[in-house]
C-alpha cells in the first residue's frame, strides 16, 4: 500500500530533509535545485554538453556523468578545463535498467545523462514510451535525494513556453526543471537559458564563450537598449565623453557600439 502524507505534517518532514538549495551555474543562483530533476536542451552541437560539463566541474558535489560520447573527447576535454570530481560512464549500448540501476544505486549526489538518447526510445513523440522509459531515472534519483541532469535536444520548428523541446510533452512535464540553451543570432560564442519550473520562477541568463571556458555575461534586461540606458546614466557627467569610454564605464554585460548609441 502507498504512503498517505497529510498536509499539516509537510512542514514537520521538510525540516527533517537538506533545506532547499541552488547548486551554482556558471557561478548563479536560480537554475539548478539540489535534489530535483532538469530537462536541459537546445540545438545539436549547441554547447550543451559545454555548460553541463563545466557545471559538474564547478558545483562542488561529485557528479556521475553517463555520456554518449567516445572517451578520447574527454580526454581533450579534460586537457582543455579541469573536469574535477567526476565519474564518467561511457554509455552507448548500455541498457536504460543499466544506467538506472547505476544511477540510483551510486554514491554521487549529481547524476548526468548526456544525452536522453541513451535511453533508447523508440518514438520521442510517443508520451507512454516517455514516460515508461524516463520515469525510473526521475523516480529513482528522487527517491536518493539526487540532483538529475537529463540532455536533451531541441525541435526544429522551436517554440515557446518550453514547446521547444523535442518530442512528446512528457518529455517536458516529467522534470522539475526545464532550461533551454539557444544561440544568439548576433553573437557566435553567445548563448541564453531560460526556463520553466515547479513554484519557482527562473531567471535568463546570458553567457559567453572565453577559450575553454564559459562566463556568465549578464541578463537579457541588462543588455537591452533600456537596460543600457540605464546603466548608462549612472556613468554620464557634465563632461563629453566618447561612446567607448562609456562602454568601458559601463563594464560587464557588454555592450555592442549600436546598442549604446542608441540608448
């Protein structure tokens, strides 16, 4: 038989577990939740496994990292930024009870599935074969108090409200979290997150490319026209200055030379 929880004793439970907390991304607040599950996706070869890399590198708990990709990668990978306390398990043919099984039964807090090709569906489309094949991930990671990673990729017609997300809305529905990586269209090494999640609101974010690694640039608001404006009127004096003195002024998010004319 099932467990039956009444509300009134929530809040007695909630004080026995860890208290709620973000894992940084990118050295942010508001993205990854320790103990809940994300859906994180965008175009192929969009920088995904980039982000979620450098996040396992930099979030401070030990991550397993089930991976579809060949193991001379990431061993460039690792000569290219420090990977740090992370098991990797190189996951191609692997069984989807396989990883499960190692996922739920590992001591590692954060769990990575890169990508959610790795669990052989079928029919993405299909919202029963999602929900058959993806369910034991999320169940088995809630159920150690684990922090779920699953990588995923994008539709080509896109969308919005997290209709971008390939396959059946399940996909979509199952997660706590959901963010999604798109490019900048004026920027080459610049990418935005957005997301949807449960009770919480998420914040846009901004970041770039810098060699190997990835720097958290900004919001979309700070970098728009009004966002710049103000920004802008904070460094003005009586004195002429020269737009590109202003935009050094201005500092971090940068700035493009029209965008600060214009504002």
């Amino acid at each position: 038989m099932l467990e039956r929880v009444h509300a009134s004793t929530l809040q007695t439970r909630e004080a026995d577990r860890p208290p709620f907390q973000f894992l940084p991304l990118l050295g942010q607040s508001g993205y990854i939740i320790s103990g809940w599950s994300h859906l994180v996706y965008g175009l192929p070869k969009g920088g995904k496994t980039d982000l979620t890399s450098q996040f396992a590198s930099e979030c401070g708990r030990q991550v397993l990292y089930f991976t579809e990709e060949p193991e001379s990668v990431w061993s460039l990978r690792d000569k290219q930024q420090t990977l740090g306390d992370i098991n990797l398990v190189f996951s191609l043919g692997a069984s989807p009870a396989e990883i499960v099984e190692t996922a739920s039964n590992g001591s590692e807090p954060v769990v990575i599935v890169d990508t959610v090709k790795l669990f052989r569906l079928l029919d993405e489309n299909d919202n029963a074969e999602i929900n058959h094949k993806i369910t034991p991930i999320v169940a088995g990671c809630r159920e150690k108090n684990k922090t779920l990673l699953l990588i995923h990729h994008t539709r080509k017609s896109g969308g919005k409200y997290g209709l971008a997300a390939a396959g059946g809305y399940a996909m979509l529905a199952i997660v706590d979290v959901a963010l999604e990586v798109s490019r900048d269209p004026r920027a080459l090494y610049r990418r935005h997150i957005n997301g949807l999640a449960r009770v919480i609101e998420v914040p846009e974010m901004v970041y770039e490319k810098s060699g190997s690694r990835l720097i958290y640039i900004g919001s979309p608001n700070e970098m728009s026209t009004e966002g710049v404006q103000g920004r802008l009127y904070e460094v003005l004096t009586d004195e002429w200055q020269s737009t590109n003195t202003l935009m050094e002024l201005i500092g971090d998010p940068p700035t493009s030379g029209p965008t600060a004319r214009k504002a």
